[in-house]
C-alpha cells in the first residue's frame, strides 16, 4: 500500500500526514538483473575454497579435510562434486599411493590469485577500500558493528579474508576493535569501531553527483530525486505516479544524519531508509547483496522491517532476484541489462574468475558441433533522475549465459 503525504518544514524537522492511495506495486522480473545474479553462481563459494586451500604452507590440503566445509562456505554441492565441475580452477592429486588425496590449485588459478592479491596490495584499492569501509561504520549510530555482521559484507565490500590483521593494522587512526557486552543476553560481541567521524567521507553518492553537476556545494534539503528504471511493460497507475513525483519532491535527507526523529511511517522517513539504502549498495563493489544481509543490517540499525518495504514500494530503484538459491538485492541503476557500469578493479578479476570456472563450457555441442557463447558489449550510461524503461529486446541471446 502506498500513500500522499503533505508537508511542511519546521525547524530540524517535518511533519507529515500521510492519506493511503489503494494501489498495489507488483514484482516484475528483470531478466538482465538475473542474469547479472546468475552470472557469479558459486563464485563466492569457489573463492572461499581458493582462499582455504592457500592458507596452508604447502597450498593444498586433503580432500578429506575440505568435505566437512560444506556447510561452513554453503556449497550447493559436495566438495569432491563440486572439484569435478570444475576442473580449471582445482586439480586433485596424490603424492604417493600410501597418502590420501589432495586439491591444489591449477596454475592458470593461481595466477588469477596473484593478481587479485597484487589488487589488493595496491595503495589506491587499500585506501578505496578503507573509504568504503569508514562509510559503512558511518551509517550506523554509534559508528562501529559487530564483526559477524561485517563479516556478511565482506565479500561485496571487496576487503581480503584477512582484512583485520592484513589491512586495518596499517590504519590504526580509523579503526580500532572493541568489545561491548550485550545487554539483552549479557553476552560479549567484537566490534569494528571507526574512532572518529571523518566529515570528509560523510557525503553520499547522490550528493555527491549532485554537487558535481552543479559544481557548487550542495545546500542541505533539496528534493534529489532518485534514478528509477522500470522493466518494460511495467505502468505505474496515474494516482501511483502522482504519488512517486511528490515523493521525490520530498527534501533529501543524507543517510550520515540520523533523522530516527521522523515518523517511522511518514514519507520523509521512506526517503530517508531509501536513502541509507541506496548508499549501502552503492558502497559495495557490485553494487547488490543477499537480502538477508541488507534485513540483518537494517535490524541492528533499528530499520525493523523498514528495508523490507521500500523493496517493495520502489521497483524502479531497487530489484530483489530469486536466482542462485537465494534473494539478491540489486542497485537498479549502477546496471546497464546485465553489465555494471562502472566496474570496480576487484570485479574485472572476479570476472576473469568466472571465465576461467567457464572455461570448460566454453562451448556446447549442439547436434556435434561445438558452438562457441558470444560476445557482448557494455551499454552506456543510463541517465539520472529520470524514469527509464527498458528495451524489449529479446533476451535469447542471453540465455547462453546462464
């Protein structure tokens, strides 16, 4: 259910009334958006594995020490299955015939690690990455979170496995990690807390394209309007478009303010969670995560199930997919179709990643003839703030992808 909400400004402050319209947003599927979410099935999986094997000295370990991992990295399949499948990244080997079998990585993935290692060691992605971890801590209240919820984003935030001793060690001046008791259960929890507020990183993406566009700094309160790109055939009712115009009419509260004072209901306060949210996916390098990341961070921050129904309200901003055996929450318009716009170094090796568990399916016989995938190329850059549909191009030629 949506609502009308008229405003008026008063000091620090608005109040709001809302009057409910009777329409209904339903959920269309976005065949490019799945297909960017199917497209890295099992990466995350298969880097964590990389990752385990690497930790040891010798860079393998027994296959029979990795079986029990299946639960611990949520493998869709057994480990042993899963080496099979794909036999360009593992290669299985036996020292002698009185040892058990062990997994290595092939060189063609090693060589993939080293240069992802080599991004990593880099200076411009070590302080990119800090930026965007600072930012994330800057969301929050009291400006740290617990590790196991960090823990959730720290594939998409793009830190190392290690990021704790290989990384925030060097940045002693941001980070620090804490330990508070919680007092519904008196249990002690780890936290990464920034020590202090850097007002330098305290502006968002929207401000700061706006600023941009203008060059001039931006004045708080002005009604930024959201990029929305509807799927095509999708038609907002008159009253629902009615409805979404004064909604971006609203002033744009930065998700670095805590404006918990407005009313959980209200509009601005919808603005305001979109907001929040739209920063939190614009900070991860893929620009979307599991829902049950987003829902696990938007309960610590005291959103409730607030997250929950923006996704619902804003199809044109936010696109949750059902593919890869989970929900995924995408920024609809860091994408063009299926292609990222601007792609950060750290998902260029994560596609090279992805090519090589491919490479074994390169092609597939049809009839006995190997047909090759083809080849695509990045679309432009959409334009903002505006409502955009997609074209209805057929997507066949997509489907080789999946």
């Amino acid at each position: 259910m949506l609502s009308m909400a008229l405003w008026r400004r008063v000091p620090h402050r608005l109040l709001l009334i809302r009057s409910f319209v009777d329409a209904r947003i339903k959920w269309v599927r976005d065949p490019y958006l799945d297909i960017a979410v199917e497209r890295e099935k099992n990466l995350k999986e298969i880097l964590s594995l990389k990752n385990q094997i690497l930790s040891s000295p010798s860079k393998s370990l027994p296959l029979s020490s990795l079986s029990p991992l299946k639960s611990h990295f949520n493998l869709p399949t057994s480990t042993s299955k899963l080496f099979q499948n794909y036999p360009s990244i593992f290669s299985p080997f036996q020292p002698s015939p009185s040892l058990p079998l062990r997994v290595k990585l092939t060189p063609q993935a090693m060589t993939l690690h080293k240069e992802e290692l080599a991004i990593h060691n880099s200076p411009p992605h070590r302080n990119d990455v800090v930026n965007r971890l600072a930012k994330l801590l800057m969301l929050t209240k009291a400006v740290r979170l617990p590790l196991h919820i960090l823990d959730k984003f720290k594939f998409d935030l793009g830190l190392p496995t290690n990021y704790i001793t290989f990384l925030l060690s060097d940045y002693p001046d941001y980070f620090q990690i804490c330990e508070y008791k919680n007092p519904s259960d008196g249990k002690e929890t780890l936290f990464l807390e920034l020590i202090s507020w850097r007002n330098e990183l305290a502006i968002s993406e929207m401000e700061k394209r706006a600023s941009f566009s203008d060059g001039v700094k931006l004045k708080k309160g002005l009604p930024l309007r959201f990029s929305m790109k509807l799927p095509n055939g999708f038609d907002l009712e008159k009253k629902v478009k009615n409805w979404v115009d004064t909604w971006q009419d609203l002033p744009y509260i930065s998700p670095y303010e805590n404006s918990f004072h407005l009313g959980p209901n209200s509009d601005q306060a919808e603005k305001w969670t979109v907001a929040v949210l739209h920063e939190l996916l614009w900070l991860l390098v893929s620009k979307k995560t599991e829902g049950k990341n987003v829902f696990c961070l938007g309960e610590y921050l005291g959103f409730g199930n607030r997250f929950k129904k923006v996704l619902m309200h804003f199809p044109g901003i936010f696109y949750v997919s059902n593919k890869i055996r989970t929900q995924t929450v995408v920024l609809k318009e860091a994408y063009r179709k299926d292609f990222l716009m601007e792609k950060h170094p750290l998902m260029g090796m994560r596609f090279r990643y992805i090519h090589l568990m491919n490479k074994s399916e390169k092609f597939r016989k049809r009839d006995g003839v190997p047909v090759f995938r083809r080849k695509r190329k990045v679309m432009s850059n959409a334009d903002e703030g505006e409502v955009i549909k997609e074209d209805d191009k057929s997507v066949e030629e997509n489907k080789d992808l999946n």
